[in-house]
C-alpha cells in the first residue's frame, strides 16, 4: 500500500490523519531514518517505524496531533528507558517529527453578490476551495467565479438537500435576503460543520435567532455562529468586508488563541437592552450584498 496515495485519499475523502517520520536517529534503533507511519482518523495505521512501545506512543501522539491540528516532535532515548528494550534493538535514539494531515478547508459562499464575489478571491488565495451556491444564474456562473471548486445555481432548498457538509467545512451566509438568510441558517447549524457565519447587523440577527428557536431549534447550537460574520476592522466596502471574514475564517482554521476582536455578538455577554446598532449595518445594505 503506497502511503503517499493514501495521504492523497485520506484528504480527498475530507478525512484526519497525522504522518511520523523519524528525522535523525543515533546508535541502534528498530527501523530507519526516514521511516514514516500514517496514523488514519479512525485509529488505523499505514507504514511502520519499527513498532514495539515507540511506536505504541507515536500512534497515540499522532491521535492528538490530529486533533490539535499542531505538530510535533518526540524523542526516544532506548539506552535509557527500559521499556523500549523488545529484543529488537541495542539501543539509540531517535527523533520522530509527527505533522498533521488535514482535509482541504472546504468553504461554502451561500449568495453570489459583491461580497461573496471579493470574499471568493481573498478566501480562494487563503487556500480554501470555494463553493459557490445562489439561485440566481446570471450571478453564480464561471465568469464570476473561474476558479471554484464548485458552482451551484439552483434553489436554495434543493442545493442544501445534495450538500453534505463535513466537520472541516466553513459555511457563510451572505444571500440578498433575510428570508433566505434564515431558512439557510436553520440548514447550517444541524451540520458539523467547523464553522458558520452569517452577514448582516446585531438586530437582524437577533431577529432570525428568535424565529428560529421559535421554531423549535435548540438555542445552544447558535452558539458557534459569527454574526454578524468577520473580524471588527472597520470594514464597509464590500472589499473589506471579505477581508475581515477571510480574517476570522483564518483565525479560526488556525486556532487563534488569543482573544479577537469579533463581531459577533453572540460571543458577549450584554444584556438585550445594550445592543445598540452602529457600523456593522453597513454589512447589511442590500447593495453589497447584491
């Protein structure tokens, strides 16, 4: 089994993975410089770097690397711990750089107006593959959008019943409409995917979020949405509108961990009497979402 054709299926199937490799190595150790292991999302492996307990602690190394989406690197002195004396080696040691492998970030634009057009750009040069999905023909086509992975014109209602979302995927909401904002948002927050941001000001948002828990949709899933979607940079044109979300989309792919200025207000702490309108409804205007 080849475990560069591996890797390549492993991400075209938009699953986790992590890949040792020994990177230097002194004395006797159990296998050889460059050894690689792919651990795979479900636990199973590809490859060998020599197995016994080293390889025992790489596997669950790789798990968490997989999941904190960070490498690292583990060192093994055999000469020194006991336990890694199987009878296969007379002592070394070895380091073993454990790096993840990770699903293309699949990024979905629901709307095909100014924004999404400029945030296509800047998100597409960030190395995400953009989907593009908007009713309207005239708007989601190829001239637009030349370089999308996908482009689907069609009801909105009929391209989310074919869309199936991943845990990797980050999904923004920036169609003409508050209608089709909200009946999109309801689709979005019953998927795993990693991320959901939705355009538009505070008062508009706290509108749909109150429609749709009174529907029936529990609260606690809107918890994770950013909206109004974007870093707080002052953004208006429609230009620096899609720099700010590329900002957040990044923020968020690379677990930024200290604390950024987001707009959304579900993240804060205020009471509903403290929302007050201000430049983030710039965001909101028709005429850039258009």
């Amino acid at each position: 089994m080849d475990l560069y054709e591996e890797i390549v299926q492993l991400r075209r199937d938009g699953r986790r993975g992590a890949l040792a490799t020994i990177v230097s190595s002194q004395g006797s150790i159990p296998s050889f410089k460059t050894a690689k292991m792919l651990v795979r999302d479900d636990g199973s492996i590809v490859g060998t770097i020599g197995g016994g307990c080293v390889e025992a602690e790489v596997w669950q190394a790789a798990r968490e690397v997989m999941e904190s989406e960070k490498p690292r690197t583990l060192k093994f002195n055999l000469n020194q711990n006991p336990k890694y004396d199987t009878g296969l080696v007379c002592g070394g040691t070895l380091d073993i750089f454990i790096e993840p492998v990770l699903p293309p970030a699949l990024l979905y634009l629901f709307g095909a107006g100014h924004v999404a057009v400029n945030l296509y750009k800047v998100a597409s040069n960030a190395g995400f593959d953009v989907t593009i999905v908007d009713d309207r023909e005239a708007y989601a086509s190829r001239e637009r959008f030349p370089d999308a992975k996908e482009i689907i014109a069609e009801d909105f209602d009929k391209a989310m019943a074919r869309l199936s979302p991943g845990e990797s995927a980050y999904i923004v909401i920036l169609t003409r409409g508050h209608r089709d904002d909200m009946r999109i948002l309801r689709w979005a927050v019953q998927t795993p995917a990693r991320y959901i941001g939705m355009i538009g000001s505070k008062r508009k948002t706290i509108a749909i979020f109150r429609e749709l828990t009174a529907e029936g949709i529990p609260a606690e899933p809107f918890k994770r949405v950013h909206a109004p979607v974007g870093l707080d940079i002052g953004a208006v044109t429609p230009e620096e509108i899609a720099v700010a979300i590329t900002a957040e989309l990044i923020a968020h792919r690379r677990h930024a961990e200290r604390e950024l200025p987001h707009m959304s207000w579900f993240h804060r702490a205020r009471s509903e009497d403290d929302e007050v309108e201000n430049g983030v409804d710039a965001l909101a205007d028709d005429d850039l979402r258009r």
